[in-house]
C-alpha cells in the first residue's frame, strides 16, 4: 500500500509527464524525459533518482549542474537563525 506522500507523486508524474514514477524507477528511465537513468555525478544524485524518477540531465535542468556545486554545498553549510 502507497502511503500519501508516494500517492501524490504518482499522481503528479502522471499529470505532469505522463509517465509512472515508480515504474520508471523500476525501469532505470527518468519519468521527465524517458531516457536511460543508469549514469549519475554522485550517491546524491543517484538517492535523488529513487525519489524522484529524474535522470542525472532532469536533475541538473531543475537543481542546477555541477558547475554550481560549490554554491549548493554553501548553501547547505549554512545554519538557518532559528537552530542557532
């Protein structure tokens, strides 16, 4: 049984690409594009895939590509005020 979350995903793949998001998975395809989903930059990447369906190009076209590696990993060293 899906929980809400993953329901709500499926659900949204199929409005937004017409594509099964966990068949894509299962499949080793990206859910945006329909390409082969078996090369990635890194762990990172590769976990973002089982969560979202997105190959390695889908991935960089939304989270931005390794040239801004280094303003992601700034960014995620940051402390937001409210955990101080």
């Amino acid at each position: 049984m899906m929980s809400e979350l993953d329901k709500f995903k499926e659900e949204s793949a199929m409005s937004l690409f017409g594509r099964s998001r966990l068949l894509a998975i299962a499949g080793n395809s990206c859910v945006k594009c329909g390409e082969s989903a078996a090369d990635f930059r890194d762990e990172i990447s590769k976990k973002e895939f089982g969560i979202s369906g997105f190959c390695q190009v889908c991935q960089d076209d939304i989270f931005g590509g390794s040239d801004q590696d280094d303003l992601k990993d700034e960014i995620l060293d940051q402390v937001h005020p409210i955990f101080e």
